[in-house]
C-alpha cells in the first residue's frame, strides 16, 4: 500500500515528501527532488514485530507478523 512519507535528505538537509510504497525490501532508495542525491533509507530499525491474539479453543495461539513504525520525517543515509 502506497502512503505520502516525509525524509530528510543526508546532502542538503531539506525534508521532502514522496508518496512510497513500503515492500519486504531491506533498503529503500530515495532520490531528493532538491539536490538530486540519492538516499538509503534502511527499514530494519522500524520493523517491529507485531502480535495478534485469536480466541477460540485450544490455548489462544498469537499470530506473528511485523509492521513498520517510523518517525514523522524519516532519515536518509548516503548510499555506499
């Protein structure tokens, strides 16, 4: 699902706006509409693991998952 995300370009320091789809991947790759720059955001440190109880019989086996929870403007890193 595709949602309008705020970032913080590494280069110029600019906050920008795109409307990104968020996958399974580890890295996302962002260009700045301001300097050009290309970022790396890395989604590893806002993946959070997310737990869902289902009641029922047996013994209320949780379903795992993950989601993402970021900041209002999310950071960029320069690429290697």
């Amino acid at each position: 699902m595709k949602k309008r995300r705020t970032f913080k370009c590494w280069n110029c320091h600019r906050p920008y706006s795109l409307f990104q789809e968020i996958t399974n991947q580890q890295v996302l790759i962002v260009p700045c509409p301001f300097c050009n720059a290309e970022a790396v955001v890395k989604l590893e440190p806002y993946k959070k693991e997310k737990k869902s109880i289902v009641r029922g019989e047996g013994d209320g086996e949780a379903s795992l998952g993950y989601e993402y929870q970021f900041p209002d403007v999310i950071p960029t890193q320069k690429p290697e």
